[in-house]
C-alpha cells in the first residue's frame, strides 16, 4: 500500500484528499465530515 506515493510501513493516519494506493487501484480519502465539509457545498 501507498499513501501519496510514499510506502505504507506502520500505522498512518489519513488526512483529506490523501491519495490511496493498492495495487493497480488508486483512492482519494474524502472525509464526510469536519470543518471542511457541508452536504450542501457544489462540486
């Protein structure tokens, strides 16, 4: 596993828009909830 290109060697804490690799698959960690966050905000 890669956070931001970087391997994964211990527990890491994930912070917003983190990109997430696993394998051939690549997430993007996007909290649904702190300060940053309103269900009402447009993309």
């Amino acid at each position: 596993m890669r956070l931001d290109d970087k391997p994964v060697l211990v527990p890491t804490e994930v912070k917003a828009n983190d990109r997430i690799r696993i394998g051939k698959t690549t997430l993007r960690f996007v909290p649904c909830c702190g300060p940053d966050f309103s269900w009402t905000d447009e993309a």
